[in-house]
C-alpha cells in the first residue's frame, strides 16, 4: 500500500514540476510563485463545487482558472523578468506568494477548507492479496500516469513540442530562427499553471485547502527538478516518482526500523522527520554522480 501511496504523490509531484520545469528550462526563470498555482486550483475547485454541484465540473474550473491565471501572470509579470539577474525572479515572484497567500486568506479566511468526495469516488477497491485501496487514489494515480504519458507524447510528438524542447536547449537560437519566443513563453508559463493547478484540484479532497499549502510542495518540486535535471520533463517524471517511493517507504521502514531501538510512540514521531530528510540524501546522491540530474535536457549547461 505504501508504495502505491509513493506512486501517487510521485504522479501529483510530477503534474506540479512538470510545468515549473519547462518554465526553468525554456525561460530560465524561477518562479517560486509556482506552488501558489497548486493552492490556487484547490481553492478553484472548491469554488466550482460549490457553484456547480459537480466534482468533474470543479475539476475542469480549477484546471481553465489556473491556465487563465498564468497567462495573466506571465503578461503582468514573468515576461518582464526574463534576462534578468535570478535574484530580482526570485524576489518578485515571492512577492507573488505573499499576494496570493494574503488574498486568500483574506477571501476564504485562515480555516482550512475541504473538497468532498463524490459517493461515487468514496469507497475502496480489492487488489490483489486481499488489500483494499482507497477508489479515488486508485483513479488519481492511473490518471496521473495518463496526464504525463500525454504530456510526454506532446513534448515528443508534436511541432509544438518540438519548439518547446529548442527552447529549453537554446532559446536564443529558436528566437533567430523566428520563433515568436515571447509567445512560446507565454504558452509554457499558462501550461505549467495549469498543471500545477489541476494538481492542487484533484488533491483537495485528500488534504486541507489553505493558504499555506504550496510552500511544502514547491520544495518538493524543486527537489524533483534537481533530480531529474532541468528543462526535462522526462527527467522530472522518474525523479517524482523516485521522491515520491522515498518519502512513502521511507516512512514506513524507517518507523519500523527505530521500532528497534526507540519506543513506538518516539518512533512514529521520529520516523516521518528522518523520512523526509532521504529525500535530501537522496538529492545529494544524485548531484554527488550526476550534477546536472538524472535526465537533464540535452543542450543545458
């Protein structure tokens, strides 16, 4: 069951460093804003809930929110940071989450919310073995898996996604050739919003909806994105899923590793802190052999 759980928040991990990414690489921009667009889209599906009574219609209102948000976002403000010093990116794009965070807890005040499950989605599946999982995770993780295979086909497959991988090799050239770059850009900027959006929606019932809730995930994601390589969506997907598997089964063996040594309640509260510490030990493994990440995009220094 861990390790499915692992696999989960591997493919919600990766909808969310998927798009910060292809953000870094075509861009070279760092938006630490990115985590707001995750929060953003579970408070967006909360609201489509509430307005339409549809958990699907929620899910499609926080994932067109979120891309219209982030077009808005890169007209406003990442277009006019491209080219500039990566301290003056992430000290605009802080001011960012301080806006949102404000405004939300400003609109929806500091109690969490939630997004109920439909009846439907509620109940559990036998897998084999005997082991009931819960439907809804069972759904997330098969769509997740989904979303990316889609997205590696357009990546792969596609004109577009051609110019996108030009952009994370060499986006100087792609502009001499006539590419409209700032329009490329603008593209990515609403994508990655939309991603990391879409995984704040279908995440909402499984955590509390909050203003704070994209802090934790943004380091996640950068984690991600170091392990993969940057400008790699490819990269970014193993490198969730290796983050992902760490962080489940680290808390289970590690938990019932210090079981040995430690008394049951010392090591619950021990387990989850030294589990989220490999996934650190796990990054600086990774830049111990591979500095540039696992699969970073072919063309990046």
């Amino acid at each position: 069951m861990q390790a499915l759980n692992g696999l989960q928040l591997g493919v919600l991990l990766f909808l969310i460093a998927a798009g910060l990414t292809l953000v870094f690489g075509v861009m070279d921009l760092i938006n630490l804003a990115h985590g707001v667009q995750y929060m953003l889209g579970a408070y967006l599906a909360v609201l489509g809930l509430q307005w339409t009574g549809s958990f699907g219609l929620a899910l499609l209102i926080a994932a067109a929110g979120s891309f219209g948000v982030g077009l808005a976002l890169n007209q406003a403000v990442f277009r006019h940071l491209f080219g500039h010093d990566h301290l003056q990116q992430v000290l605009a794009t802080y001011g960012l989450i301080l806006l949102f965070e404000e405004g939300a807890r400003g609109l929806f005040g500091p109690a969490p919310l939630s997004l109920p499950l439909p009846e439907a989605l509620a109940g559990t599946v036998m897998l084999p073995g005997g082991l009931r999982y819960p439907l809804y995770r069972l759904l997330l993780l098969a769509g997740g898996l989904g979303l990316a295979a889609l997205l590696w086909a357009v990546i792969e497959r596609t004109r577009a996604g051609m110019l996108v991988r030009a952009g994370a090799s060499n986006a100087p050239m792609l502009d001499a050739l006539g590419v409209d770059v700032g329009r490329l850009f603008g593209v990515v900027v609403a994508v990655g919003a939309m991603l990391a959006g879409f995984a704040g929606a279908v995440a909402a019932p499984l955590i509390a909806v909050e203003p704070g809730m994209g802090g934790s995930v943004l380091i996640l994601a950068f984690v991600v994105i170091v392990v993969g390589g940057t400008g790699s969506v490819y990269g970014a997907f193993v490198a969730a899923l290796l983050v992902g598997l760490t962080d489940a089964l680290g808390r289970t063996l590690i938990t019932d590793g210090l079981r040995l040594l430690l008394t049951p309640s010392a090591a619950r509260m021990a387990g989850p802190a030294l589990a989220s510490m490999a996934i650190y030990l796990l990054m600086a493994i990774v830049l111990a052999f591979r500095p540039r990440g696992l699969l970073p995009a072919s063309g990046r220094p």
